[in-house]
C-alpha cells in the first residue's frame, strides 16, 4: 500500500491530469481513468476526515512542513 501525504497526493493529482491526453489504448485509458477515481475517492476521504484540501488545511501543512524543515 502508497503511504502519501497531502502534497504528495496532491502532485499525483496534477500528473494524472496532465498526462491523461497522452494515454492511446484502451487498456492503458482504463487503467488511468481507474487510479485517477481512487486519487480522487482518496482526497474526498482525508477531506471528510481531516479537513484537507481546504485552505486551512493545506496551510497548516505548509506550516508543518516549514517547521520541520527549519527545526
């Protein structure tokens, strides 16, 4: 199992959007639309568990990840 964190899945999120013009055959189309659904059946789940992906949450990630960088 992918552990990723916010930005991380975030990131993902934007790859599979841009290379979704890119997909030719059918297989590689379904397999793409399918990782792109559990990205986003995975965001909307932090989302109503934690907050995430709102304003205030990515922030609070950004913070965190300031911290940690400048402690």
């Amino acid at each position: 199992m992918l552990e990723l964190d916010d930005m991380e899945l975030f990131q993902l999120q934007f790859c599979m959007q841009q290379t979704k013009s890119q997909m030719m055959m059918g297989g590689e189309i379904r397999r793409h639309a399918s990782i792109t659904r559990k990205i986003e059946e995975e965001m909307e789940r932090r989302k109503n568990a934690t907050g995430a992906y709102t304003m205030e949450g990515v922030l609070r990630q950004l913070e965190k990840q300031i911290d940690d960088l400048t402690s």
